[in-house]
C-alpha cells in the first residue's frame, strides 16, 4: 500500500513576529488553508519567531499538535478527530487557550 503524506510549510514574516506553519497527513488542502489562515491570526498579535506543526497519526484519526515560541516556550496537544478537535475554529481556540498570557 503506498501511503502519500503532504507537507505544508508556511512562514510568515510580519516585522517583530514570525510564524512557520508546517503540517503532514491532515487530509483536505483546502481544511489545510483554512487552519494556517487561522493560527496566523491567533499569533498575529504575538512578537517574536513562532512554529506550529501539526502531524497527523497513520493509526487513528488523531494529529499532534506542537507550538514553540520565544522565551523556550513549547506546548504540544493531541487532537482528536472525533472530537472535532481538527476544525479550524477549534485549533484556533485550543492554540489561544495554550499560548501565555499577551502582555497589554
């Protein structure tokens, strides 16, 4: 059985802040499109060099999500597919939930 996997990688530079995006065997590009759309916008706010990668499990529906940030920060999650946990709103809420506290 030949098993494809897809890599997207993504790299986004807004003056003090950069995101890389990187993501293997999450299924439908355009579901793909959607979720670097929305983890750009919840660490546009965010100074400094961002990386997310999202890697999905050939065993179960599962994907590991890891977010590493300035300062040594790093957060990794499993979401689960059959809690929804791949929609694009969701990831964005879990990221929001995970990252530290913005400085106002």
């Amino acid at each position: 059985m030949d098993v494809k996997w897809f890599t997207l990688a993504a790299l986004y530079n807004m003056g003090d802040m950069a995101v890389t995006i990187e993501m293997q065997n999450t299924g439908d590009p355009r579901a793909r499109g959607e979720i670097v759309v929305v983890i750009e916008h919840v660490l546009s706010d965010r100074p400094g060099e961002w990386r997310v990668s999202l890697v999905g499990s050939r065993a179960n529906e599962d994907w590991e999500m890891k977010v590493e940030g300035p300062n040594g920060f790093e957060r990794s999650y499993t979401l689960m597919g059959s809690a929804g946990e791949h929609e694009p709103v969701a990831i964005g809420k879990l990221l929001v939930k995970l990252l530290p506290a913005s400085r106002s």
